[in-house]
C-alpha cells in the first residue's frame, strides 16, 4: 500500500512542477513549505482551484491530443 501512496504523490508533485510550463509551480513552493506552519489552510486556497479541477487536469494532460 505504501508504494501506491508514494507513486501517487509523485505523479502529483511532478503535475504541479511541470503542467503547463510550471503554472503551478510557485504556489505548489508556498503550500509545502506553509504545510508545516499553518496546517489549516486547504490545498484549493493555494492554487485557486478545486480539488477537482485539478485533478481534472491532471487526469487531461497525460491524455495524447488529437491531430
């Protein structure tokens, strides 16, 4: 179980570095280093987004475009 756990927080790591030339990247920097110090604020304040859109386009970018 615990390797499922850490293949998934990889691939969610490696989405908010890179997705789309790093978009993500700078409030991706402000949540883990916040995540010790102010453990109340949720992900969804740090990225302006839902969970849900997020995985969305997490889901979205790893599918190959049409031609």
């Amino acid at each position: 179980m615990k390797r499922m756990n850490y293949r998934g927080a990889g691939a969610a790591v490696c989405f908010l570095m890179n997705f789309d030339g790093g978009r993500f990247r700078g409030d991706f920097i402000e949540y883990l280093r916040d995540s010790y110090n102010d453990p109340d604020r949720t992900l969804e304040e740090y990225f302006d987004r839902s969970r849900r859109d997020v995985t969305f386009m997490r889901i979205h970018s790893r599918r190959p475009s049409a031609p």
